[in-house]
C-alpha cells in the first residue's frame, strides 16, 4: 500500500491541471497544440529550486502510488526511463528520462508511437531531425541522403519483448540539428524521426508529456537489419521504491551539478 500524498504535491497539480486542459481542448491535432502544455511546464521547471521541488513531489506521488502509470526501466540507449502518470480517460503520458552518462547516445534515427513535448532540466543534449526523401523529390540529389532500413518496433508485450518488423529501404536526409540546453523545450510528432546525441558534462534529464499512441508501432531507421524479430527490453521493471529513490538522487544532482552520482539501479 502506498504512503498518503500531500494535496499541495505540485506534480498532482500538474496532473490535474493536464488532465482539465485535455478535457477542456481535447489532444493536440499538430505541433501548436502543445504550447499550453509547454506552458504549465514552464511554470513547473523555471528555477533550479523548482526543478528540485518538481523531482521531490514526483518521487512522492509515485510512492504514494494511487495513479496509473507506464513502465519505468533503464533504456537500451543509455537514459533510465521514469513513468511517472498515465491518463486512464486520454491517455497522455508524463515521465522523466534521465542520462546519468550523458555521453551516450540513440543508435539510430528513429519515431514514436506518439507525439510529445519536453522541457530540459539539466546538461545538454543535441537532436538531428529527419525527413523522409520521395524518389525523384526535391531531397532526393546525390550526397544529401543516406540510405536505411525501416524497421517496424511494437509496442512491448508483458514479458518485456518488442516484435520487430523490416518494412524496405528509404533514404533519409538531416533536416535540422539543434542544441538543446537546461530551460529548453522541444516538442515532435509522432512520424518525424530524430536522433538524440549526447555532449558529455552534466547530468542530462528531461520532462516529457506523450500524447496518445497514434498507432501501434514507431519506425526505427537501421544502416543493416536486424537477425532477430525481437528485441527485449535493456533492463527489468522499477519498482515504485526504485523510482522514487532514482528522482531524489537527481533532485540531489540539480542541487549540486557536476558530481555524477551513481543512478539507483
């Protein structure tokens, strides 16, 4: 049985303050949509006293442990995957991805199964945006694509698995790279693909809302495909405890920057 939560827990505020906006506008249908949502996130995440608050109430809420949430697990691609809230009526998401080694970085230019928006808390992060180039299309000239193979990811099944899927060849051409810092904001749909690279320094965490999945795969773009037709998750489930004390260590990592302390894994 969980702890009981303290009603002036500024993360259930969010939450709540979320859920009355999608009820009020419904999900967002395009990019613009998510500035009302980048807004309450502002507000949550301007100052470092706030950044510590937000990973404080948020390490409460999941222990009192009363609201649905995803999976939380440390990510193949090297950042520990916090679900924090998921809406039982709309379906968004909240979590909190954190890079404890901040140098590393995604494999491969991949999508969602879902849109989002995110607020940097700390470090540094840099993201390459793609575009999909038509045969014979203005993106199309010799030396600005590279070739990839789409994959098909699904949704993980309970036992941790991914089936995977080879769809064919597409060429794809960087269309954008950008620099993100703390205090920065970023938000994507769900058939864009990008890249998440790492720069080293501090420790890099974000604050990330999905919308709903638009559909039950995301597409990963790989130079070769792969032998195997799944692929398991990198690491088991958290437990709400695990969760907890993962978001107070960083709470202690904002207060203090620079010293990398050990995640709780």
């Amino acid at each position: 049985m969980g702890t009981t939560l303290n009603q002036d827990n500024r993360f259930l505020k969010f939450i709540e303050a979320l859920e009355d906006l999608w009820e009020r506008s419904g999900p967002p249908a395009k990019l613009a949509d998510f500035d009302a949502i980048l807004e309450l996130s502002r507000e949550l995440t301007s100052t470092q006293a706030d950044r510590v608050r937000l990973c404080e109430d948020s390490a409460d809420f999941i222990q009192a442990d009363q609201h649905p949430r995803g999976m939380s697990y440390k990510h193949q691609h090297g950042f520990s995957k916090l679900s924090l809230y998921r809406s039982p009526k709309h379906q968004f998401n909240v979590r909190t991805h954190i890079w404890w080694d901040s140098e590393l970085s995604d494999e491969s230019p991949h999508e969602h199964r879902w849109p989002f928006c995110s607020t940097l808390l700390s470090g540094a992060l840099r993201v390459a945006n793609f575009v999909i180039a038509e045969e014979d299309g203005p993106n199309s000239t010799a030396g600005e694509t590279v070739p990839h193979v789409q994959h098909k990811f699904y949704d993980a099944d309970k036992a941790g698995d991914k089936a995977v899927e080879i769809v064919k060849q597409v060429e794809l051409m960087c269309a954008a790279k950008v620099r993100i810092v703390a205090g920065s904001q970023h938000m994507l749909w769900h058939d864009q693909p990008h890249q998440v690279f790492g720069e080293g320094g501090e420790v890099s965490a974000t604050f990330l809302i999905t919308g709903a999945a638009c559909r039950e795969f995301s597409n990963v773009y790989r130079g070769m495909s792969f032998e195997s037709k799944k692929r398991e998750l990198a690491g088991k489930h958290m437990t709400a405890d695990q969760i907890a004390d993962e978001l107070r260590l960083y709470a202690r990592e904002i207060e203090k920057p620079g010293q990398k302390q050990a995640s709780a894994a």
